[in-house]
C-alpha cells in the first residue's frame, strides 16, 4: 500500500503537532525563565528566548545546603519505594505462581 496523504492524516499531522507544541512551549519557557535576569524579566515579561542572559537563579540554588538533601530525600524516597514494590509485587507473583488449589 503507497502511503497517501489524504485529509485525516493532515488533521491527525496537525494534532500531533499542537499536543507536541502543548507540551514543549512550558517547559521551553521556564528553562527561559530561569535563564532570564530578573531585572530584565520584570521589564520584558516572559520570552521562549532570554532578553538577558543571567544564571543567577541556579547560583542562588546550588548556594546552600537544601539542594544537597532535596537530592538525598529524592533518592531515599526512590529506593525505598522501589524496594517496597518489589517485595510486594514478588509477594504477589509466588502466591498467584503457587496456587495448588487454595
């Protein structure tokens, strides 16, 4: 079968695109955001491209200690869960695995 472009695959086309443009604009725009200088920002208000470039919020972040144990929150919370689901998750599977007419 050729691969025809016909109405639907235009309209479907489309839609894929707006949903991807949905999804990709905010994260494109915070990124600009914290990039921005805010003195430049208060003026311009937001823009996908900063006006003037500063990294003084990720300076202002990675200044203290809260980075550090967000991080080791983040990955005890991940291990820990992981571990959990595993055990119940293994739990699970050897009762449905060994049912010998219960």
């Amino acid at each position: 079968m050729a691969n025809r472009i016909n109405g639907y695959n235009i309209i479907m086309r489309v839609l894929v695109l707006m949903f991807t443009l949905f999804c990709i604009v905010p994260v494109l725009l915070v990124l600009s955001v914290s990039l921005t200088d805010e003195r430049a920002l208060m003026q311009s208000g937001f823009r996908l491209w900063p006006k003037v470039f500063s990294l003084a919020a990720y300076e202002l972040l990675f200044r203290g200690p809260s980075i550090i144990r967000s991080y080791l929150i983040t990955i005890f919370i991940t291990i820990t869960g992981t571990l959990a689901a595993m055990i119940i998750t293994t739990g699970a599977a050897f009762c449905l695995a060994n049912r010998q007419g219960y």
